[in-house]
C-alpha cells in the first residue's frame, strides 16, 4: 500500500520526485523536493525556498489529476509524498556526518548509520505493503 495525498492548486507540499526523464534531466530524481502545485504545472523549490529551473508537467513531477479518479473538483494526488519518517531518517544521517567530521566516536557513527539503515528499511517494507 502506497500513500496518495490529495493537494489543490497553490498548496505546497514535500514530495520525493519520480524517476521521470525530466526530473532526471533536473537531477532532482529520487530526492524529496518542495512543490508548489499551479494550474498548468509544477514549480519546485530548492532547499533554500528558491525557485528550481521552470514549472515541469504534473505527470513529470509525479502528481495525477483526481477528476481522472472520479473527483469532481480540480485536484491533484502523489503517490510519494515525504513523510516525517523521512524527514528524521534524512537528519540522522546529517547528525552522523557531523559526528564523523567533528571526531566522535567512530563506533558511535557507525552504530547511528546502522539503526538509520534499518529503519529506512523498515520504512520501505511497511510502504511496499
């Protein structure tokens, strides 16, 4: 089971980007992006709140019209929407390079990289469910 979140036009939300060709041609595939939904596009935003490059195409950024699902009022859905978990596995690995680029412990970076690893996995296992 995959999360399907509703958005409307203006609504900004975080989303991973799809492997499309062009959030490939971005280089944004596979990295969680702030989108703002208009209504002939997508405009995405960098970690900063800068616009990134031009709006892209709702399919292209992975966001599916909901009057093609039955909605009778404009709308949009993500299948991949960024989750909170996400946003915590993302900080741990911050928090393990800084302990590593400071001299901690190099058992304790280790053992932080291992449990971020499991629940990143943990994560996937219950999304593909």
């Amino acid at each position: 089971m995959s999360d399907k979140l509703k958005i409307h036009v203006g609504d900004k939300i975080k989303a991973i980007m799809p492997w499309s060709e062009v959030c490939m041609h971005l280089g944004v595939a596979g990295k969680t992006m702030t989108c703002e939904i208009l209504s002939r596009g997508v405009q995405l935003y960098d970690e900063n709140g800068t616009k990134f490059s031009f709006p892209i195409s709702h399919g292209e950024a992975g966001f599916y019209d909901g009057t093609q699902l039955g909605d009778t009022e404009t709308s949009w859905y993500t299948l991949h929407p960024q989750s909170d978990v996400a946003d915590c596995i993302q900080e741990l690995r911050n928090v393990a390079t800084a302990w590593e680029k400071v001299g901690v412990d190099e058992y304790a970076v280790e053992e932080l990289r291992y449990l971020t690893d499991k629940l990143e996995a943990h994560e996937k296992k219950k999304a593909s469910e």
